[in-house]
C-alpha cells in the first residue's frame, strides 16, 4: 500500500520569518535546555512564554537548520552578476566553511545575470551552514542566495 506524503512526513526548509512564534519558542526552549541553563521542561517552557503541552507537541519536528544538517547535501540557487571572479569568490567562501562542493552549474549569464546552482556536502567538520549562506549572500554582486534541498 502506498503512502501518501502527509503519512511519509514532508519537510521544508522555511525562512525564520515564516515560522510560527510557538515554533521558534520549542527551538529556544529546547536550546535552553540543551546549555544545561535550565533542567526541567516546565522552567523553560514558562521562561519562553508556552505550555508543556505545545513544547511537546512540537519538540521533535522543529530544528534549527545547521543542527540537523551535518552528514547531509544541500543544494542551493544563487543568482550571481557576470563578472570575473565572482565565482570564485563563492566557491573560496564554501571552503572557508569546510564544506565539501559535489556539483556546480552556472548558467549562460542572461541580461548580465547568472544562475549557480551548487551542491555540497556537508561534512562534521563544516561550519554553520546558516551563517555561510549568509556570507555567500554577502557578496557584491551576488542577488539572491536559496536553499532548493537537503537530502
């Protein structure tokens, strides 16, 4: 019997903004008590303003994004202007981060733009991916920088 994919469990990689407050509230109670700061889910769950009942409901289907991803590949779109270089100076900054580049296509620059789509692994030594796709996006020159997936 096939399952249909609410069944199979679907994941999406969601900006912050577009994550409910509940949601982002189990993450920082869970880092709270993860740091060891606190050590009972009542005292975190009160210090981030939730009930136990909503931590628990959530706990185990929200995490923050680097948390989970070490062992995986993330492949990503990043719209890039036509100048010499350029490329370069991405891919450099993949390896400041200790990640590993699987696969890199660019397309043929229109009206001045490039698209790059890139995969890389990412190893348990790489960084946070968080902050190195901020850092891509950083870039003069660089316009938009997003996650297609994560296996």
């Amino acid at each position: 019997m096939k399952k249909n994919m609410k069944e199979m469990g679907q994941y999406f990689v969601l900006k912050e903004k577009a994550v409910p407050d509940v949601l982002l509230r189990v993450v920082e109670a869970k880092r709270l008590l993860d740091s060891g700061k606190l050590t009972s889910v009542q005292d975190a769950t009160e210090q981030v303003g939730i009930s136990r009942s909503s931590f628990y409901k959530y706990k185990d289907d929200i995490f923050p994004f680097h948390e989970t991803a070490k062992g995986k590949t993330i492949t990503m779109v990043i719209q890039l202007d036509d100048e010499p270089g350029l490329l370069s100076v991405v891919l450099k900054t993949v390896a400041e981060f200790h990640a590993n580049i699987l696969t890199i296509h660019q397309s043929i620059p229109i009206n001045g733009i490039a698209s790059l789509t890139l995969s890389v692994d990412v190893l348990p030594q790489t960084g946070d991916m968080t902050e190195m796709i901020a850092h891509i996006g950083e870039h003069q020159g660089v316009h938009d920088v997003k996650i297609l997936g994560r296996e």
